[in-house]
C-alpha cells in the first residue's frame, strides 16, 4: 500500500496506478491526476483544489471532507465513492459517473 504524508503540491501523477494508498490529508493542491487510477484510496481530508482528476477511477474512494474546489472531475468514475463532506464548489463534474456515490453533506455550489 502506498502512503503519501505532506505536501506534493503540482505534482504530475497522470497516469499513476494509486489503487489502495493511503493519501490521507495529503496536500495534492493543484496536481495532475489525470487517468490515475485511485480506486478504493483512501483520499479523507486531502487538499485536491484546482487538481486534474479528469478521466481519473476513484471508484470506492473515501473521499469524506476531502477539498475538491476548482478540481476537473470530467469524465471520473466516482461510482461508490465516499464524498461526505467534501467540498465540490466550482469543481467540473462534467460526464463523471457518480452512481452509488455518497455525498451526503457534500458541497456542491458553484
């Protein structure tokens, strides 16, 4: 299992196979996620503002408090994430799959 403590602000991750880790409160403020795949990761209170998470898999992801504003979700497979809490403000969920996600709580103001 991966584990990532800190910061790895900007951080080029496209493409990454991340299934499982454990990036809990870590500060990916504004990395490329794009593709990665974080199915089941554990991403509770990460900094995800303005990160690219387009075509990103976070099926089952433990999202819970999670900052997702300005984030690019396009195309994300969220399907049974745990998004409780977290706060989705202006993020682009354009054509993410979002079925069986909780997002009791969630913020999803624009």
């Amino acid at each position: 299992m991966t584990t990532v403590r800190g910061a790895v602000q900007g951080a080029d991750l496209e493409g990454a196979c991340l299934r499982g880790a454990d990036l809990e409160v870590a500060d990916l403020e504004g990395a490329n996620l794009q593709g990665a795949d974080l199915e089941g990761a554990c991403l509770r209170g990460a900094d995800l503002r303005h990160a690219n998470l387009e075509g990103a898999n976070l099926r089952d992801a433990d999202l819970e408090g999670a900052d997702l504003r300005g984030a690019n979700l396009r195309g994300a497979n969220l399907e049974g994430a745990d998004l409780w809490g977290a706060d989705l403000e202006d993020a682009d969920l354009e054509g993410a799959n979002l079925e069986g996600a909780n997002l009791e709580g969630a913020i999803l103001e624009t």
